[in-house]
C-alpha cells in the first residue's frame, strides 16, 4: 500500500525556534518521489521539494533543510529560526502510479503556527 | 510563465445551477488534475488529464464533468451539486517526465453549494 503518515496534527513555536515536521512513507516501489508542500490561509499549494528515492542527500535551502532517510522510510522537514510567515499548513506526498499516469499520495498535514 | 491561473475565485451556485471552473497553465506541462479540497483534510484527486487525454477519474460523481479543450487549458463543470461539494478545488499541472513532475498547484476556487 501507498501511505504517507504525518503524525504531527498541529505544532505551535515560537519566533526564532527550530521546528522539525515529521514525514513516514509506506511503499512497494523501488523507486519513488517524494514532495513536500505549504498551504499558508489563502489556499494555494506551494512546492517546496521533490526527492527521489536514489538519492539519499539531505538537502539545504535557506532556512529550510531536509532529511531523507531511507533505512526509517523518513522524510522529515526542519526549518530553522521559525518566523511568523512560516505559519501554514504543511503536506508530505508520496507519488505513485496508477494506470499510465501519476498520481499523489498526500499526508494529513502538519498546521504550524508560529507566534511572535 | 511559471504559474497555474484558476477563475473565479469564489463561486457560490443553488443546486440546479450549471457553472464551470476554469485553470490554466502556461509551463507547457502536459498533465493537468482536479483535486477537491475539504477544510482541516489534505487534497484528494479528482481527475487526471495526461496528453489531454482522460487518464484516472476516482470515481467522481457524474455531476462533475472534466474538459481538457488543449494542453493549457482544464475546466470542471458543475451541474445539480449538493451541499456536501462545497469546497476548495484546486488545479493542478506537471510535466509528464518522471524526473520533473512536481504538480504546481493554483490557488483554487472556493465553491459554496446552497
């Protein structure tokens, strides 16, 4: 089965903290892709990033790192020094195939709320 | 051109209105998706379009009718809807090449059924 569990309901940080949201996948292929996204209030699903399965390098950008781990069938998200913009909600998907076509396999989500 | 474009914005509808749902992309992708999108639940799939070809319907109640009319474009139209549709649906769009093909989403029409 395809599945993708964020256990993590809601966090609440303040300002400036490290926050870490939590991303275990479940699945028969051997090779995959794996995403993460922001959904702040106004709706829109922003991409943040995409990883494949063959490649375990844990990746940087700004603020933002990730952490890819295959022997746990993680795929956790740290931002560091949180700030009031990164309150949103946050989706881990897993894609899979079905038929001639791809489709996503999204987490529940993580709402995050930093406060000043 | 590196975004996807839905209208309208907000969409309130009675049950025997017909309306559409339009999006559009202009990243030369050739796979477009509906999603549905309930408040406090992760988007789920409505339709899959992949060379303007229907290519996954989950199962979506006929009141819901997909168009692909050329590679930029994907409308959803609505007829005799229910209460229970009311929702975020949102658009989608990606390359069909495995190693590119994060979905870009647009920022969805919030549809209010009366």
């Amino acid at each position: 089965a395809q599945k993708v569990t964020q256990a993590q309901t809601e966090i609440s940080v303040v300002e400036k903290e490290d926050v870490t949201l939590d991303c275990v996948y479940e699945t028969r292929d051997t090779t995959y892709y794996l995403f993460w996204y922001k959904q702040p209030p106004s709706g829109e699903l922003v991409f943040l990033i995409r990883r494949n399965s063959f490649d375990e390098q844990n990746e940087i950008s700004g603020r933002y790192s990730w952490n890819f781990q295959k022997s746990t069938s993680s795929f956790n998200f740290t931002i560091t020094a949180s700030q009031v913009v990164d309150s949103a909600v946050y989706f881990c998907a897993l894609r899979t195939r079905q038929g001639g076509s791809e489709k996503l396999v999204f987490g529940k989500g993580t709402k995050l709320t930093v406060n000043p | 051109d590196t975004e996807v474009t839905q209208t309208p914005k907000h969409l309130v509808m009675g049950m025997t209105n017909k309306k559409s749902l339009k999006c559009e992309q202009h990243m030369g992708h050739r796979a477009m998706y509906w999603y549905k999108q309930k408040a406090k639940k992760p988007p789920e799939l409505m339709f899959v379009y992949s060379y303007e070809k229907l290519s996954i319907n989950e199962s979506v109640p006929s009141r819901f009718s997909p168009e692909c009319p050329n590679s930029s474009l994907l409308n959803l139209h609505l007829h005799a809807l229910q209460p229970e549709d009311s929702a975020l649906y949102l658009c989608a769009s990606s390359f069909v090449v495995r190693d590119q093909n994060e979905q870009f989403f647009g920022p969805g029409t919030r549809l209010t059924v009366l």
